[in-house]
C-alpha cells in the first residue's frame, strides 16, 4: 500500500485552486470553441466539469499543480518574449537556408538549466525546441544537451534560462507549498 501523501495546502486553498482551474477551463472551451448555442455551451460545461473531476481525482489541484504554480502574468510576459525570439530564429534561419553557400554549422553542445523545479527545466527544454534550428535532444540534471543548426547563440540561451528562472520564482509575499 502506498503511503498518503501529505496535504500542503488547507481546504479553502485547495478549493481555490479548484474554482481557478475551473475558471480556466471553461474560458479556454469559450475561447477555443466560439460556438455558443445552448447545446454546446451545455456539452462544454459538462466536459469542463468532468476535466475538473479527473483532476481533483488524481489529486493534481494542489500546492504542486503545474498550471497554477506560476503566474498568469509571467507566463503572458514570457510567451510574447518567446513570440519575439522565435519570429527572429525564422529570419535568421530562413536566411541561412536561402543563401547559395548554405552556410549551416551543425553543433552539438550543453547548456546549464538554472530553475528549480522539473516544470522549469521542461518548459526551458521546449523552448530551445520551439526555436527555430535548435532542439533539445535530452534532459537529465540541469543540464540540457542542444542540437543547433547554426553556431549556438549562448546569450540568446542564457537570457531564455534566465526569463524561465525569473518565471518560476515567488514573488514577495507568496509563500510554496
């Protein structure tokens, strides 16, 4: 029998959590679907609540929830950065490919993950992938090994590690767990 795991958070915070997850989902249903007939606002409710469900079931809805555990606000800031970044990669990638010479200098080599959670290397890792002409081949410590079409442009890459960092701290006041 596996062991209980211990409860971080009090019942009304767990219930917040929920209400938030609940909120969410269905904005992203009202956003993504753009049908609004009764219907389907009816069927879209229902598999809102059944997502929610599972997820209080499975005991996700918690102090570790991954969704939840960063701020709405970093997450804007640092996706329309990444928007930006990805958008210049394009260029300089295009660029290259369209140049006669085909100027491309394959490169295998490892970068320093400096978050402090799973959450923060992954959501790094995917976004080294994201940029065009760079994937991430593994992930094992903190330490993430990149496959890059061009020469790797470590300061692009630290600034990214930095923004993830920045992302995944606690602000003043909020305390984890």
């Amino acid at each position: 029998m596996a062991p209980a795991r211990a409860k971080t958070r009090g019942p009304l915070n767990e219930t917040q959590h929920a209400i938030r997850l609940g909120a969410l989902l269905v904005v992203l249903w009202l956003v993504l679907s753009g049908h609004y007939g009764a219907l389907l606002l009816f069927l879209g409710a229902a598999s809102c609540a059944l997502a929610l469900f599972i997820a209080l079931r499975m005991d996700r809805v918690d102090g570790e929830a991954v969704p939840l555990a960063m701020r709405a606000w970093r997450w804007v800031r640092y996706t329309a950065w990444l928007g930006v970044e990805i958008v210049k990669s394009n260029l300089q990638v295009a660029r290259v490919l369209i140049d006669p010479r085909l100027p491309i200098r394959p490169a295998v080599f490892r970068v320093e993950a400096t978050q402090h959670s799973l959450l923060g290397h992954v959501v790094y890792a995917n976004s080294i992938t994201l940029t065009p002409g760079t994937v991430s081949i593994d992930l094992h410590g903190d330490a993430i090994d990149v496959h890059s079409l061009l020469a790797p442009d470590l300061g692009a890459l630290g600034e990214m590690d930095r923004r993830v960092s920045e992302m995944e701290r606690e602000s003043p006041g909020e305390r984890s767990g």
